[in-house]
C-alpha cells in the first residue's frame, strides 16, 4: 500500500490562509500493477496543493476547472460523503461563485444543503448559508421570483434567536427581499418592507450605519417615483 500523509480535510478550505501541510512526494517501493491507482492518489494531492496556489495568484477559473476534475477520483479514493470530498465540493461551489459561474455552482449548493440538512436538520447553520447562497446564485442569474421564495423561505430562520438567529444577516436578507420586490414591479410591498426594515435596522446598529443609509436611499428613490 503506498504511504504519505493523508489529506486533511478541512485545513485547505476551512482555513484558507494557513499554510497547507507538506506531503510526501516519494511513494513506497510497490509491485509494477499497483502504481497506477498510488499515482492517481499523489495526482489528488498535488491538484489540491495546485489550487491553493491558483486561488493565492487570482486565478479563478483555472482553479475551478481543476477542482471539477479531481472530484470524480477524490470521491473513488475517500468516498463520496466523506469529509475530504465534502470539503473539496463546498470549495468548488464557492469557487464557480467567484468566478461568476452561477449557473453551475447552484445545483453544487443546492446538493450541500440537501445533504447536510439531512444530516443535522433544516435549521443548521451551515444548510442554511448554502441555501442563502443559492438564492444568491438565483438572483445573479436573473431570476428573481425564485429568489425572492428562497429568501422568504430562509427569513424566519435568521428571526428565530433560538433557531439559528443571526439579525445582521437577517436585515440583509429583509433588503434583498425588498428589492427583488421592487424588479418585479410591487413597489408598494418593497416601500412597506424596507421602511420596516429601516426602523429595525436603525433601532439595532443607529441611524449613520451603512444598511440604514442604503435603505434610506431606495426609500427616497421609491418616493419619487411613487409620487
């Protein structure tokens, strides 16, 4: 069996500016049949460590398209639902998201939200970023009664202090909400939304936060034309 160290399967992604540890590079003296499957086991590390190094040079698009390839072998070697691939899918769809690929990286969240929320349930945090970031995939990609569904479905989650409360990016998601309404044309429900949202926000982080002041913008704008 080839040796070397395993691949951790949180560090790369979950800590992405720490060095990312050594690995062996010398495999252990093996019979002729078994080198192609421990080269292909030295081809997943080596692409990871070539990511890490794409993602620190800017260039996203080639990392992308590295990731989307090693996937198929990382998932053979470590299993399909195992930390290592989880973490390797999760950095994919995070990546096609910096690279403007919304169309691809949405089914790659939306899969990561189903999973987990199977796993830990409906309300887990990490589920619900996934589903926040489909939403916003949704709306990158012009459609904005989908999105707006999504984010109506996530709201009562941030709200819920017992749940997975979280009022800073629920008053994000309320905004988002207001101004999907507004590019669907229902400018009254998007006035009454974020003049709610103004109060709140306005009560929680004062009347000069930048939310309250880009709120308030929309709100003037929202006026005039209403006028």
């Amino acid at each position: 069996m080839p040796t070397g160290a395993p691949l951790d399967p949180t560090r790369p992604f979950l800590r992405p500016h720490a060095p990312w540890p050594d690995r062996a590079r010398t495999p252990a003296p093996q019979p002729a049949p078994l080198a192609p499957p421990a080269a292909e086991k030295r081809d997943v590390a080596a692409a990871v460590d070539e990511v890490k190094r794409l993602l620190g040079e800017g260039r996203i698009t080639q990392a992308v398209d590295i990731l989307g390839a090693i996937l198929p072998t990382a998932a053979e070697q470590h299993g399909a639902h195992s930390p290592v691939v989880r973490t390797l899918r999760k950095q994919y769809a995070a990546t096609l998201m910096d690279d403007g690929q919304y169309r691809r990286a949405l089914p790659e969240l939306r899969r990561l939200a189903d999973e987990r929320a199977a796993e830990a349930g409906p309300s887990d945090p990490q589920s619900l970023r996934y589903r926040y970031e489909a939403a916003q995939c949704l709306e990158s990609l012009g459609d904005p009664a989908a999105a707006l569904t999504e984010y109506r479905a996530l709201l009562p989650y941030y709200e819920n202090q017992y749940v997975a409360g979280d009022p800073e990016l629920a008053h994000e998601v309320r905004r988002r909400v207001g101004h999907l309404l507004l590019a669907l044309g229902d400018r009254g429900a998007a006035h009454e939304t974020l003049a709610r949202l103004l109060v709140d926000v306005e009560r929680r982080q004062g009347p000069g936060h930048p939310l309250a002041a880009d709120i308030r913008r929309t709100l003037q704008w929202l006026g005039q034309v209403r006028g």
